[in-house]
C-alpha cells in the first residue's frame, strides 16, 4: 500500500480539482463569450452542462477500467485529452465548436476525478480515508477560490482565450505529475478480470446497494446545488447586481472559502464523533440555506447581503456533507473501488447538468430560478439518504 505523502495528497488534490478548475476559471467570461460569439445567455450556459454531462459519461468508463488495468493509464489518457481538449477550446471559432469542445475536454478530465477517488480506496481506509477525504475537499475549495479571480485577470489582460490555454498547460502538468511522480496504486493481483458483463453486474450490484446508494445519493445532489449555483450566478452577480468580474471571482472565493473551512473542522470532528451525524447536520444546513435564498429571491429579503449569507452558508455545508458521503459510500467497496467511485461521479454531474439546465431554462433576470433548484437538489438529498438509510 502506498505512502499517504504529501506529493500524493497534492497530486490527488489536483485531480480532483480538475472539474472545478476547467469550470470556474471560465465564468467570469460569460458576458464576454455572449458578446463575442453574438449569442445569448442560455447558449453560453450550455457550454457549462456539456462540460457536466462529459463528466457524467466518462466516469462510468474510466472507473471499470481502472478496475482492470491499473490506475496509471487511464489516468495518463484521460488528462493528455482533457490538455489537447483545451487546446481546441482556446482555438474554437464558434459558440457550436466551444460547446463540442468542452464536452470532449471534460472526457479527458473525468479520468482524473474518478479515479483520484480510487487511489483515495487503495491507501486508506476507516478514520484514515475520511482524513484523506477532507483533505482533498481544501485542495478542492482552491479552484473556487483562484479559479475565478486568475479567470477574471487572464480575461482583463489577455482575453478569454487565454483562459483555456492555462487549462492546457495544467493539464499538460498533471500527465507529467502522473508520469513520474505517481506509482500504481492498485497490484496486479488485485485487479478486476471479466469483460462488460463483469462491469454491468459490478454496476447493477452497486445501484442495489441500498446503503452505498444512501450515501452517493445523499451527497452528490447537494453537491448538484453547487452545480446549479455554478449555472447562474455569473448572470445573478454581474447582470442583476453589476458586481465586476474580478468582484465576483472575490465572492466566488469566499464561498470556496467556507467549503474549506468546514472541511477542515469536519475532518477534526471525524475522531469523535460518528460520521453519519455529521452528514445529517451538514444536510440540514443545506437545506435550510436554500430556503433562505429561495425567500430572499422571491421577495427582496435583506437584499445582496442576505443572497450573498445565503450562497455562503450552501457552500460551507458541502464541506462537511461530500469528504462523509464519499467515505460512508466508498468503505466497503475495496475491490470495485473505480466503479463505486464512477458511480458518485455520474450522479453526481449527471445531477449537476440537470441542475444547470433547469436553471438556464426557467429563465432570466433574477435568482429564483438558481435558488429554487438548489432546494430541489438538497432536499430530494436529504430525504433519499433518510429513505435508502433506514
């Protein structure tokens, strides 16, 4: 078994953060991608839900397969795609290409996110994997935070296709990260034999899990809030409220902020106190946020200030409740651990694209949309975490 290091942890890290960064380092330049493309706002915003759904569909074949032959190579494949993806971003002539392109980007990149949760299985377990867990959640909550704002400059300075050539030198990064600093994680001996048939009945086993569901469920629709925040607040932030978007790159990152700071407390707590409870509590706080941004949106309430407390409060219980779901769901899957992992990772933004679509289609010109999914999406959580749990 591996050393935990701290090489491994920032290799993780970053590859878990590779959705995150290939999403939020871009939105700032929406308003500029409407202008420069001559489109509109849901146009743009479906360039996000292709990204999810490339997201969604990759994870279920990189995590079989890392099951099968290891974890390296299809690491090595998926983020050399997710760089030359970026490369055609950076060069895309049309809103149609960039939409395409983004897709096949986060082809590439779901490798990295899948299978990062995979080598989290293979090193760690008990106390120790949710340790790891919530440590990945603060290297996670970084791309919020300098993501927006090194989006904002670059799209200041450079323009907006600057954007997605820093993405292709991060992914560039990574494949050499990968190539020399990270050993295989999972022997030989201990990999998965059998062809699709195996990985169908690998599936069909997990989605009858009622406990592995209970909790990939009860974490990857709140965490489809989050997606849906990602869909509507550059248009709430920088249309409805004229923030700058280096102003939003600065709220953005205090969201991220928050996801960071309860993940670090939760991961303290984790020796004391049972892990299920801590969910429960972060489910809560989710819950009862949306609430007040779906009262806020509907009726002006407390203004920018209480939007703003609003977003805040969601973000900084996703720190808590996704390192707790991801680590109830994964402890017993050691074996199918890529396939579990792919499982939460294609709900998880098979969930968001739905979420970011809602939000583009229930239309423009005020937050309500954005709220309303994302109590749609922390509640149904809530509820189905209860339901399957019992």
């Amino acid at each position: 078994m591996l050393a935990i290091s701290t090489t491994l942890v920032l290799i993780l890290g970053a590859l878990t953060a590779i959705g995150p960064i290939a999403t939020d380092i871009y939105l700032p330049s929406f308003p500029t991608l409407v202008q420069e493309f001559a489109t509109n706002q849901a146009a743009v915003q479906r360039t996000l839900a292709a990204s999810f759904i490339g997201m969604a569909l990759g994870q279920a074949v990189y995590g079989p397969l890392s099951d099968r032959f290891g974890r390296r190579l299809p690491l090595l494949f998926g983020m050399a795609l997710f760089a030359l993806a970026s490369v055609g971003c950076a060069l895309a002539p049309g809103i149609g290409t960039l939409t395409f392109l983004r897709l096949v980007q986060a082809l590439g990149g779901c490798a990295g996110v899948v299978i990062a949760r995979a080598i989290v299985r293979d090193v760690a377990q008990g106390p120790a994997m949710l340790r790891l867990m919530t440590q990945l959640m603060m290297v996670f909550s970084l791309a919020p935070i300098l993501g927006p704002s090194l989006g904002g400059l670059l799209l200041a300075h450079l323009g907006w296709r600057a954007v997605f050539w820093t993405l292709a030198l991060y992914g560039a990064g990574i494949v050499a990260a990968i190539w020399f600093l990270l050993p295989e994680s999972l022997p030989p001996e201990q990999r998965q034999r059998g062809g699709a048939t195996a990985m169908l009945r690998t599936y069909l086993r997990l989605l009858t899990d009622r406990r592995f569901m209970a909790y990939a469920l009860g974490g990857t629709l709140a965490m489809s809030g989050l997606f849906a925040y990602i869909a509507g607040s550059p248009f709430v932030f920088m249309h409805i409220h004229g923030i700058s978007p280096q102003g939003f790159g600065l709220y953005f990152g205090l969201n991220a902020a928050g996801i960071m700071g309860v993940a670090q407390i939760t991961g303290r707590l984790a020796a004391t106190m049972p892990p299920a409870r801590i969910l429960l509590w972060g489910q809560r706080a989710a819950v009862s946020a949306a609430l007040l941004l779906v009262l806020v949106a509907a009726t002006g309430w407390g203004g920018f200030f209480a939007l703003v407390l609003g977003l805040f409060c969601y973000m900084a219980s996703l720190g808590a409740i996704m390192p707790v779901a991801t680590a109830l769901a994964m402890s017993a899957q050691g074996k199918v651990a890529g396939s579990a992992s792919a499982v939460i990772g294609v709900t998880q933004f098979g969930f968001g694209a739905l979420a970011g679509l809602f939000v583009s289609l229930l239309g423009e010109g005020t937050a309500l949309p954005m709220a309303m999914v994302m109590l749609l999406c922390s509640l149904s959580g809530l509820m189905l975490r209860l339901v399957l749990a019992r």
